[in-house]
C-alpha cells in the first residue's frame, strides 16, 4: 500500500510528539501575536507563549466552543493578515447566523494534503475516479473533497448533490471507483440502481464510499457491503476544522488523525479535566498549523476515545474510535447539523405558537425526515382552513430558511406536548443507524 | 343589536390535531355534557382538522371542550330551511347567487331538509337571503 506523505506518516511516536510540540509552541505565539480574540484569551486564562514547555501543557490554554465562534461572526476570529486569505467556507450556526471559517493558501494546501494522505491510506490513487456528491459551495464538504482529489491526482466528477439518475450515469459510464457521500445517500444511490437494474458490484467500478458528515454504524457499513460491494470508509471533519479532514487506513480501524496538523485531547465534558487513553469522553481539537481561521481547544461536542494501540498499517498518529455521541443535543439531518435551539428560535418569531415544541427525525427509506411538531395558541386558532395553512407554510419555509434542510410541520392543540422540569427533551430520534 | 342578529347561528370550530379518535374524544365530552348535536362536519388542513359541530347548547358545549383541553371557537353561520324532496337545494341557490359562501354542509330534519353556510359577509348574506324569501333558522328556534 502506497503512503501519501512518508516523512510525516512514518514519524514514531517520540518524534511526531516533539513535532507536535514545536508546532503548538510556534502557534500559540503566532495567535498571541496576531490574534486580539486568542491574545486576550490566553491573557484570561493565565497563560503565555512561553508557558507551553511541553504537550501536556496544552491543557494550560483555554478551551473555545461554538459559541465563541458565533459570537466572533463574521470575522473576529481570523488573523490580522486578510491579503493572504484566498477562501470562506461557512456552516449554519445555531440562531440562523452562520459560521464563517476562512483559508489561506497554506490552509488550502494542509487541508487537501490531509485527505491526499487518508484517501492513499487506504487504497485510493491516481487512476481512482472519485464522484464528489457532497454539496458545493459555502459546505466545506464538496470543495475540500474537490481539491484534495486533484492533488491525489485522481480524476474527479464534481457531481454535488442530488440528481440521482445522473449520478447513477456517470458512475457507471465513467467508470467511477470511489464516492464521497453520507452514508445514507449511499444507501439510496443503491435503491435506485435496483430499480434501475444496475447491480453496482457487477455493473460498476465503484468499490469505496468516503462516508461522513452523519452518525453512521459498522452495521451499516456492512449493509453497504452486502448490498453494493462497497468499502464504507469512515471520514471525520467539521467546517472549523478546515472540512472533511481525517479518515480511516485500510485497517479500518479508527481514523487517523494526523498529529502535524492537529492536537487532539480527550476530556470530560462536565469538569473539562483531560481523560487517560481508552477512556470517552469529549473531543478537543487544537489546530497545529491553521493560520487564517486557527482554532484552540476546541471543544467538539462529539464523544469518542483515543485509541492507544499501535495501528497496523504502521502510522503511530493517533487514532479516535467511531463517533458515540454528542454532548449537546445537535442533531444532523441529511448531513447537516440542526440544533434544537435554532428550531426553537425560528418558532419563536411566529405570536400564532406556543413555548413548546418537538423535533421527530425518522429515516424513510434512506433518507432523514424532520417532522417539527408546534402548539397552536387557542387565540390563533381560526375556522378558517386556508389562513391555517397558510400559517404552516410560513413556520416550515421560516424553518427551511434557517436550518437549511426541509422540515414538516405539524400544529397540535396546546397543552399537548410533553413538559420538562430539567431538561427539556425535545428531539425524539427513531432513526437506526 | 339588528334584529337580523337572531339568524347568526354559533357553530363550534373545535382543533384537532393528527391523532387517533380525537372525534371520538370531542364526542364524548358532548355525551357526557348531555349536549345534542344538531349538524356536524370535518375539515381537513394540512396534519390537522376542524370539527364543525352545531349543538342544542353552544355555550355549555364551548365552556365543556375548553376544560378538557380542546381549542374551541364560535363560529358564525346561517342555517336555510329547505324542502326535502327534489330540487329542494336548487330551490335555494337561485336566490344565494351573489353570496360568497366559504364552505358549507346539510342534514335532514324532516320534514324539512337544512342547509347551514358560513358565508363572507354575515350581514349582507341575511339581508340577500330574506329579501330572497328564504326561511333562516333564528337562534332561538335552532339551538
């Protein structure tokens, strides 16, 4: 098997911490520097450049969350030096407002290099023709796979989303070997062709799914398997991190996260305190050579663990186990992250509801639904259908106008939703992954 | 006061939501209020519905859903007698012509046959129907 970057891949684990250590010290003195957001941070929490002698005092730095990145909108999160930024990527934000992440070239470059390096890890090489079915456009999903597939040197078919037919023709007159796309349109890429009677293991060349930007099972990917001969590779990433970023080896064991360009830490959520290896807990990312949009303890909100064995396939970068969880109560809908509380808020601009709300996601065949259940207050209750339709129609488009996917709606007499005294729990989730 | 207010007849405008036996539910309070429903019809929304119920007593029937839980709303209609033998319905539209009528529903009560119509102008509509020498059900006599 071919490795995409030797000199890094093949670092020991004593040598790429020290690498490690040397990127995190030239980072934390670059924002300190040049970042008034992270220099006042740092400032906050006690703690100087000069402060980090060695990995573990990492944890010395201050943690930043999402809120800090919708607080910091648009900008005031970036470095100083805008002329070198070549790029904007943004993800919906939880009141509505996007999150915008920018790129300089070198950003460009370390992000394709990273998937360059996943993609060669297990298998992938120039005569792979790669289907690019992730969205293009502001979602880092589409254009990171783009780039990263040119500089694989493989041939990519920046196909996007939907238009399934077509997708299903081009796979099968261009004979392409790999796709990137969440596993559930996978799935439903496979229903398709049944009835279409394509047999994608006979009829087609397509032997690899790069799977990601929903939770998805081992159970799934055996699915896939059984029904399309297709390897599901697992890929992890977010728009803060730069976009899809960090896959599994053939060893499909883990997904190597790629210790030159991120510093990854296990805590717990509720004391931030970092975890053992081995142990679960909550994801921190701290970006080792971003330089635009550079992201410092990060807290991920996902629930995973550091594995600690050697891999296999020889590269001691550290690798996490499949995604378990979330730590907050973000949901992702066909791909895309929908919180509670932006639903809640798009609700609240209607006087015609109530407090109380319910989101209801199922899968129907492969794809995710969103059903969003509301109170009708009595005073706006009319006998009059078409005014009450017309009232749904405003609450589901003011709904798809946030959240970016389709939602249905449904409008219950009040009082009828369950309440909370705690935490409320609001998303009832019946999908089966 | 206009002595045509006699005609406006109060229908119940009950909301129900997508759920199993929630007619069942409404017609249970009624039964157990000892209420009699004199004419009733569904609509259909989008993931929801309204019952349309005309009662012999619209307040208690009202003040009784409200306290199980059920949005109620009075609504305003006209209820037309009308002969119950062929062309009875024909007989009528001749002279409801120029009224814009939102929706509508009939039942026998013989040996007359009664057409009851949520129209846009409540006020206008009267003033045209009895111009037209039709009869109108008053409040007193209905409910």
């Amino acid at each position: 098997m071919d490795v995409w970057n030797p000199h890094i891949e093949r670092l020991p684990k004593a040598q790429l911490e020290a690498l490690q250590l040397r990127l995190l010290k030239m980072q934390t003195r670059r924002m300190w520097e040049l970042s008034p957001f992270y220099h006042e941070r740092m400032r906050s929490a006690g703690v100087m450049p000069g402060d980090i002698k060695t990995l573990v005092d990492a944890k010395r730095l201050p943690f930043m969350t999402k809120k800090d990145l919708r607080d910091g909108y648009p900008n005031k999160l970036m470095m100083r030096d805008r002329g070198n930024l070549l790029r904007y990527h943004a993800s919906s934000g939880t009141t509505g407002k996007a999150t915008i992440v920018g790129y300089t070239k070198n950003d460009l470059e370390n992000w394709s290099e990273s998937l360059a390096r996943a993609m060669t890890s297990f298998g992938l090489g120039k005569n792979d023709v790669i289907q690019v079915a992730n969205t293009y456009g502001l979602f880092s999903g589409g254009l990171g796979f783009h780039y990263a597939t040119e500089k694989l040197g493989a041939t990519v078919i920046p196909a996007s989303t939907g238009n399934t037919d077509r997708q299903l023709d081009l796979i099968c007159d261009l004979e392409v070997t790999a796709m990137a796309a969440t596993p559930s349109y996978l799935m439903y890429l496979g229903e398709v062709a049944e009835k279409r009677g394509i047999d994608i293991r006979k009829d087609t060349k397509l032997r690899y799914g790069l799977l990601g930007g929903e939770p998805w099972s081992d159970k799934m990917r055996d699915r896939i398997y059984e029904k399309m001969g297709i390897r599901g590779i697992n890929c992890f990433g977010a728009s803060e991190l730069s976009g899809p970023m960090f896959m599994e080896c053939a060893e499909q064991d883990g997904i190597h996260f790629w210790g030159d360009l991120a510093l990854l830490e296990i805590v717990d959520p509720d004391t931030g305190e970092p975890l053992e290896p081995g142990q679960k807990g909550e994801m921190v990312v701290t970006m080792l050579q971003k330089e635009a949009f550079p992201i410092m303890r990060y807290r991920m909100g996902d629930i995973t663990s550091i594995m600690e064995e050697p891999c296999p396939c020889g590269r001691a970068h550290p690798r996490i186990t499949r995604i378990q969880g979330r730590v907050d109560d973000m949901i992702i809908i066909r791909g895309i992250n929908v919180f509670p509380s932006q639903v809640e808020h798009s609700l609240m601009q209607h006087s015609e509801l109530g407090n109380e709300f319910q989101l209801v996601v199922d899968r129907k065949g492969h794809l995710d639904t969103m059903l969003v259940r509301a109170e009708l207050k009595p005073e706006a209750f009319t006998d009059n259908i078409i005014e009450l339709n017309a009232l749904r129609e405003r609450i589901s488009n003011r709904l798809k106008n946030v959240l970016n996917v389709s939602a249905k709606v449904e409008l219950v007499q009040p009082g009828t939703l369950p309440r909370f005294e705690g935490k409320a729990k609001r998303v009832m989730d019946r999908r089966e992954y | 006061m206009s002595e045509n207010d006699k005609y406006r007849i109060k229908q119940l405008s009950i909301f129900s939501e997508n759920r199993p036996n929630r007619l069942g539910a409404v017609a249970k309070v009624l039964k157990e209020g000892k209420i009699n429903i004199l004419g009733f019809s569904i609509a259909e929304g989008a993931g929801y519905g309204v019952i349309r119920v005309l009662v012999d007593n619209p307040v208690t029937a009202r003040d009784l859903l409200t306290k199980e839980g059920f949005v109620v709303k009075f609504t305003e209609v006209l209820a037309i007698q009308m002969q119950d033998t062929p062309g009875g319905l024909f007989d009528l539209t001749d002279q409801m012509k120029d009224i814009n009528i939102e929706y509508g529903y009939g039942y026998r009560s013989p040996p007359y046959a009664v057409l009851i119509v949520r129209v846009e102008d409540i006020e206008k509509g009267i003033e045209s129907l009895l111009a037209g020498g039709l009869r109108l059900l008053d409040n007193v006599n209905f409910h």
